[in-house]
C-alpha cells in the first residue's frame, strides 16, 4: 500500500467532492487524481523513479499538493526545500540530498542547478500531454519524506519518514477530527513545515474539502475565510490565535460554526487557552508534537480548566516518558528529558556537507524531543522548555516556561520570552524580554515577579522589545534574543 492510493481512490467513491481550493481553481477528487497521476506520469518521463529524491520548494498553494502526492506515489522520496529561505540554504539542501528534480515557482531567481524545473506554463502543458503511469510501488516501508527540524545550534536536523510512519501521524489527526461529519478544513499552515503537511494529508486522506490560503492572513481575513467557504475546522498558529482574541467579545463565540480549532507551531500560556476557549469557539484544541513523530498530545476543552498550563495527554498511538540524564524514567513532578515512541516516529538522516543528521535524538528506541518537561498523576505533560535553554543560576536550574508563564499573567505584557546571560563562571542571570500593549515600568515588572516566584528564578533584567523574533511557524526564536543581550 503507497499513502497517496487512497486519497486517489476517493476519485471513485466522491469524484464530484471538492478536494483542494485556491482562489479561482478548484479541484474535485476525481480532478486531482488525475492531475497526480499525469504529473507522477511526467515526472518519470523526466528519469524520475523510485527512490529517487524530488525536492520541492514551492509556495503554498495547490501545485505544491499535487507535486507531493505524484512524487510519493510514484515511490519518490520528497525533500521539502523552504521558498522563503536564503539562496544558500536552498542549495544547501539541494547539495545534500541531490534531488533527481527540484520543482520551483516560476519567478526563482537564485536555485540554480541541473535538475531545478519551474513549474509555470511550459511545466502544465507538458503534464497535460504525459500518461498515467501503470504500475507503481506500493511499499508501506519506502520513505516517504525528508523533513528538516532546527536544532539547538539553528543549523537544520534532518530525519526521515515512512508512507506507514507519515499515516500514522494522520491517523493520529484523524482522533480529532469531528467523524463522519464531512470537514471544510481551512489551511492556512505553511505546506514546507511537517505540521502544514501532516494536516493536509490528513484531511485529503478522508475524502474532505481543503481551502488553501496565505499564512499571513490577519485575524479580520480568517474570520471573512471561515465564513466565506464555511470551514469547521482549522488549524493555525499562535499569532493568529492572539488576533482572533483581540476581535473577539465576551457572550458570544467569535468562530460558532467552527467544529475544531487547534493550536499549532509554538506555546501558548494558560490564560489564553482559556480565553480562546470562552470568546472563540468551545471547540478548542491545544496540541504539541515535533517534525518526526507529529502529534504527541492533545489538549482537550473539558480539561483546560484545571490543567490549562498543560499540553495535553498522550494520544493513543504514542507512549510518553520523562527521564533523567541516566534514561531512568522519573516520577509524577519530576523535572527531566521528554522522549517518546510509536508507529509515527521516523529515523535520522544526514545528506552531504553542512547537514546533520537529527539521530542524537534516537537513543535505546526513543526518540528524545529536546523538551524539558513533567507528567502529572494522569500523564498531562508540562513542557519547561528546551534542555539547551535551561538558566542555571547560583547552582540551581532555572525553567524558562515558569518565568514565562509569570510574566504573562502581568496585564500589560503581550508576550514574553526568558533566556539566560552568562556571568562569571557558569552563573548565569535571568533576562526577561516583553512585548507591552500598555506603558509599564521594569521595576513593576520585576516586583511582579518576585512577589510569585522564588527568588533565584525572578529576572535580573527587563528588556522591552517591540516585537519577538520569531520563526515561520510562530515560535520565539531565543537564539535571536540572545545575541541582543550584548547590544
């Protein structure tokens, strides 16, 4: 069995069902597969086979879809390549990994390579002329994707997934998803990031409609796009989430057609789970997961309440542990590593110069997220943060999750981030930095902390910053925030 065959199957079972829409062009499922299969057919006529790598650095929109599901069904092996990075990370990816064709948008200027293709008029044309393919690899074992995970260090990581390990993480989507009701599922997630992928895939795995827009849409726009095309289901990240709360009114729910929203990409603290819970939708969702494994837990409406600082419990198909430094799992509180297992977990993988591997994550049958974290009596995981962003101040360990988590319940703070400054020795001093959306003093700010927080925990410093540096997918870049502290 190949993934891709039974999102080509519903071309069968619902031809005339909207499968993917972008602005004016809409394809149905039994458009799609057709489109799949000429593209896979081309593809081939291109020297494409099986095991062979195809890197795709498109945009977001429907060819990206298509391009992925012909090159995976064809038993290619995709590398997703950033459109918005650096020229030099682009080849760099390229130079790794050698992709037998690299698929562009029209207007890229700087990917220059042999096997680099525009997909723009000349690619269509050719496409519609090229033959459905007969025979295809139906292998559950192939590697279906090669998805890169920043590291500590900011240089990409790089780890590899099965047809059977990338269906696991969709299966573990598909727990969420209000069955059988027919979603509309509004996908505004970067397609390069796992996450934006898994989701669509979860979703052209049912049979649904998908809805594919810009990430950059503003708060005012998802609301006009939820109606507009009438989505119960979307997922997006933090930012977007903070807009929505800051149009929503109290008494009446901001999304009411909405049948799941889930957070996606990076944190939020309690008070705003509860917030999007009460001025939203009452079908939020919190969830938490990584690049090679997709979804680890799930936070759910009914336990948001009481274990809003939570990210949930683990979903069915994984098993969770926190451990210390020595692997000895730790009990219930217990400060220590977060590892993980399951079907969905993929494996490292490392291409030619200037890649790395992510298999230091892979050790004894578990793979290690980098969190920091604790499992309550009922195994609610609560993330402290990353084991490289650990304060040690005057010989004691220094969560930055819990100073955040302070910080943010001051009324004049929007955001706030905590990193460590080194000192003498190997002290270091806390270092808050916040975004306001009012006029504060530091020194409030500080009293404010240390009137909730141990002493050696409450920051040294405040920095006030217009705004976080942040990733694509919305999570606070610390690295960025560090290299401001000697400014």
């Amino acid at each position: 069995m190949n993934l891709v065959q039974p999102i080509l199957a519903h071309a069968r079972t619902r031809p005339d069902t909207p499968a993917l829409a972008q602005g004016d062009r809409t394809l149905t499922y039994r458009e799609l597969a057709t489109e799949v299969l000429r593209t896979a057919g081309h593809m081939i006529a291109r020297g494409v086979g099986p095991l062979d790598r195809v890197g795709i650095c498109l945009k977001d929109t429907i060819d990206y879809v298509v391009s992925l599901l012909a090159a995976t069904r064809l038993g290619a092996t995709a590398v997703p390549i950033d459109w918005r990075a650096r020229p030099a990370e682009k080849m760099r990816a390229v130079t790794a990994f050698a992709p037998r064709l690299v698929l562009v948008e029209s207007d890229e200027e700087h990917l220059v390579a042999p096997a680099v293709t525009p997909v723009d008029a000349a690619w269509r044309e050719e496409v519609g002329r090229a033959n459905a393919p007969g025979d295809l690899p139906d292998d559950w074992s192939a590697p279906f994707v090669i998805t890169s995970t920043s590291g500590t260090t900011g240089a990409p990581k790089y780890g590899i997934q099965t047809h059977l390990q990338v269906y696991s993480c969709i299966a573990a989507g598909i727990e969420l998803l209000p069955v059988p009701r027919h979603c509309r599922y509004l996908a505004t997630l970067p397609l390069y990031f796992a996450n934006g992928r898994y989701k669509c895939l979860t979703h052209l795995v049912r049979g649904d409609s998908l809805f594919i827009h810009s990430p950059l849409v503003t708060g005012h726009e998802y609301v006009e796009l939820v109606t507009r095309h009438k989505a119960n289901v979307g997922h997006v990240l933090p930012a977007m989430l903070r807009q929505l709360l800051e149009i929503a009114e109290e008494g009446r729910p901001l999304l009411p057609t909405v049948d799941l929203l889930v957070s996606a990409g990076a944190p939020l603290v309690a008070d705003e789970k509860r917030a999007l819970l009460r001025k939203v939708t009452p079908n939020f969702h919190d969830e938490y997961g990584t690049a090679m494994t997709g979804i680890l837990t799930v936070l759910r409406p009914e336990d948001m309440v009481e274990r809003g600082g939570s990210v949930g419990q683990p979903h069915s198909m994984i098993e969770l542990e926190v451990v210390d430094d020595e692997g000895v799992e730790l009990p219930p509180g217990g400060v220590g590593k977060l590892r993980c297992r399951g079907p969905a977990v993929g494996s490292g993988i490392s291409g030619g110069s200037g890649t790395e591997a992510a298999s230091e994550g892979f050790r004894d049958g578990w793979y290690y997220t980098g969190e920091m974290a604790a499992l309550d009596e009922r195994s609610f995981v609560f993330l402290k943060g990353r084991a490289a962003e650990v304060i040690f101040r005057g010989g004691a360990k220094v969560y930055p999750a819990e100073v955040e988590a302070v910080l943010q319940q001051h009324p004049a703070i929007a955001e706030a981030a905590v990193v460590g400054r080194r000192l003498a020795g190997n002290d270091e001093a806390v270092v808050a930095f916040v975004v306001v959306r009012e006029p504060v003093e530091a020194s409030q700010i500080l009293a404010h902390c240390r009137t909730r927080l141990t002493a050696y925990k409450a920051p040294r410093e405040v920095r006030f910053i217009a705004e976080m540096p942040k990733s694509p997918v919305g999570k606070i870049d610390k690295r960025a925030l560090v290299e401001r502290l000697d400014l």
